[in-house]
C-alpha cells in the first residue's frame, strides 16, 4: 500500500483539531526522519495516481510535515546551483547555445 508510514493508532488529534497520522517529525531523528522522508517521496506517484482524495490530502499533509522538519533541522543546507531558477534559466540558455551550432 502507498501509505506505508500510516500505521494503526497512530492518528491523533493537534490543538487546531486537524487529524494527524504517524510520528510527529519532530520526535524522529535524523536517521528516522530521512527514511520516512525517502518513504513518501518514493510513493508520491501512487498516492497521486491512485488514491482517494483523502489518501491524498493525507500524504499532502504528511509530506509537508516531514519536509517542513528537514527544513527546520537543516536551514542551512547545501543549494545546487542547477537547482535554483537561475540555474534553470542558465542551463536552458547553454542547451539553447549547444543545438545552435551552425552545420548541425
């Protein structure tokens, strides 16, 4: 199943009464929170593709938990520059450079 994270009596509820399922990041460390992080990366596509909207918005919620506690722990991570917009609209600019060559 998609939702691997979500296990039975793990839902509770947060003070703005909205349901919360699995761990709270916050309790996970390092090593925990980047397997869960891996885990629900590699089944976005099927929640995506195959899940109820509910299953959906719930791997929404549980994403954004989990990416918001990497963040927070890691403000001051490493950015690869390929990765910024910049980057995106250099390399687009170098791709556009390299097929106009002429006699190709």
């Amino acid at each position: 199943m998609f939702v691997q994270w979500m296990k039975e009596g793990t839902d509770t509820t947060s003070e703005r009464g909205a349901t919360m399922t699995g761990v709270d990041p916050s309790r996970l460390d390092d090593q925990q929170l980047m397997k869960e992080l891996e885990t629900i990366h590699r089944t976005r596509h099927d929640a995506l593709l195959y899940g109820s909207t509910d299953a959906l918005r719930t791997h929404n919620v549980r994403m954004a938990e989990l990416e918001g506690e990497y963040l927070r722990r890691n403000p001051r991570r490493p950015v690869a520059a390929g990765r910024t917009r910049e980057g995106a609209r250099d390399r687009g600019c170098q791709d556009t450079a390299d097929t106009a060559t002429p006699g190709g």
